[in-house]
C-alpha cells in the first residue's frame, strides 16, 4: 500500500472479541429546550444546565470504565436555529473550554473537538487549537466533542481526500477498503464505536457518526439531557451488558444442524 494511506480498525471485530463494558461511547446529548420550557425559562438555561449534566457524565464515563467518548454538541443542521441562540451555544462552549480544559488537561484527558472549523467564530477556532494542544500527550480518557459536525460532511470530506491522493499518485483507487476509508475519518484514531445513546425520547441520529455506527448498540432514554446523572449512564451500560452482539455471525453456541 502507497505511503499516506493510513488505515482505521473497522468494525469488523467478531462478538468474542467484542468488549463486555463498552470502551467508546457516543451521546446525542438532547432535550435542553424542552427542559427549559417545562420550567418556563428561557433555552440557553437548559443549554447551560446541559453543561454541567456534561461535566458529570464525563467523570461518571471514567470511573465506569469507559476510555472514550463522543459528544454531539452542535450539528452542521443546528445553524438553523435563531442567531442568539447559536451565538449562546458558541459562548458556552468557549466557557467550557476555558473554565474545565485545565482541570480536564490535569485528570489525563484528551480532548479533541471535530467538526468543520469553516464558519465557526475565530475565537472558538482557538478554543479548538488550545484543547488540542493542552491535552494532546494524556490518554488516561479521550474525550471527542462533535462541533459543527454532519457526519455526511465529514464522510464526503473523507472522499475528497482520498480522490485527492489517487489524483496525486499517492493512493490507487484499490487502496480504498472500509478500514482506509475509516482512517480518513475525523474520528479516525478512535476504537469501534460500541454504544450510542441518544437522550429526550427521540430516535434518530441526525446526522451522527453514520460511518461509525456500524455495528454500535443504541440506546435512547427518556430523560432530557439536563437531567442526566451517572444512574443514568449506569443503566445505558447495563442494557448494553445484556445485548448479544453478533458482528452478522450465528449465537455463540447455536450451530445449525
Ligand atoms: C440539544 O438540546 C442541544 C443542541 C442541539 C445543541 P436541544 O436544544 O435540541 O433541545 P430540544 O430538542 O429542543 O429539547
Ligand atoms: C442533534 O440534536 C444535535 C445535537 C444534540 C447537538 P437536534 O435536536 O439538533 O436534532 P433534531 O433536529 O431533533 O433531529
Ligand atoms: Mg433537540
């Protein structure tokens, strides 16, 4: 294979190979609108109380055993939404990054955001650079927040850049396997994605980690994400536990006469 075709473990684990608690877990972190509505206020306070359910869940995330995790924090859809309140979600994520990025760098956590970083404010540009940079060389926990992201976009960019490489001589058209095409991902050098759980009763991924979900266990809760504690986590991990993963094989032990 031609130097600068990097390759992804895919999905292509077989279920006893599978681990028994998840090691990668993603979360449609949804519901703060409707938190803040039931209460009568306004939605930046359930974004803001979103915040802190994000603060718990990722220490709760580690100490049950969970080495990575994916966070949906704003979609490339979600520019839909009023100016004011794209602008607060922007402001609390740069809060975020300044109040918990120490305290995060300290605890061993890596964090990386993705995303597309055309259109996003200068400033938070520099947010991205600076988690990157403070917290690259831990790796007791690796923390990915999706920001500006649309897995299509992202699958699409993936494309280009590997047209790009045949274009230059650097790949051949063979090269492409699902495990190259993976390692052109933004989310690349993360393990096989094993749980996705989506919050406040909705079933859907709107355009979340489509690649990715391959062969992940989905989730959802009832809970709105404001409300989110480790009970909550616990119980997504307990579904999880009972699930038998197959990877498309037979049940472990039901061989067919
Ligand atoms: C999720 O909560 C946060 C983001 C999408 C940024 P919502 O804001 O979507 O809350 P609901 O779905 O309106 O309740
Ligand atoms: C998905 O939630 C995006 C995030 C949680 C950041 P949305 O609330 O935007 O999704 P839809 O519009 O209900 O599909
Ligand atoms: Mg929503």
């Amino acid at each position: 294979m031609p130097a600068g075709v990097t390759t992804q473990v895919s999905d292509t684990r077989e279920a006893d190979k599978a681990p028994v608690s998840p090691l990668h877990v993603a979360i449609i972190m949804d519901g703060n609108g409707r938190w803040a509505k039931a209460r009568g206020q306004m939605r930046t306070l359930g974004h803001k109380a979103g915040v802190n359910a994000l603060q718990r869940t990722i220490r709760a995330a580690g100490d049950l055993g969970i080495t990575h995790m994916t966070v949906f924090a704003f979609s490339t859809e979600n520019w839909r939404r009023p100016a004011a309140e794209v602008s607060d979600l922007m402001g609390l994520l740069r809060t975020f990054i300044e109040s918990d990025l120490g305290k995060l760098a300290k605890e061993g956590v890596c964090v990386r955001i993705i995303g597309q970083q055309d259109g996003l404010p200068k400033d938070i540009v520099e947010c991205v650079r600076k988690a990157h940079d403070d917290t690259r060389h831990n790796s007791r926990f690796f923390l990915q927040v999706a920001l500006n992201y649309g897995a299509q976009a992202d699958v699409v960019e993936a494309a280009k850049r590997f047209a790009a490489k045949v274009k230059s001589g650097e790949a051949e058209v063979n090269d492409l396997t699902p495990e190259t095409f993976g390692g052109l991902l933004s989310t690349h050098d993360l393990p096989p994605l094993d749980l996705m759980i989506r919050t406040s009763g909705e079933h859907r991924l709107s355009n979340f980690l489509l690649w990715e979900a391959a062969y992940a266990e989905f989730v959802f809760q009832d809970v709105l994400w404001p409300d989110y504690d480790r009970v909550h986590l616990e119980e997504a991990l307990r579904i999880f536990k009972e699930r038998d993963r197959r990877f498309g094989a037979v049940e472990a032990g039901h061989v067919s006469a």
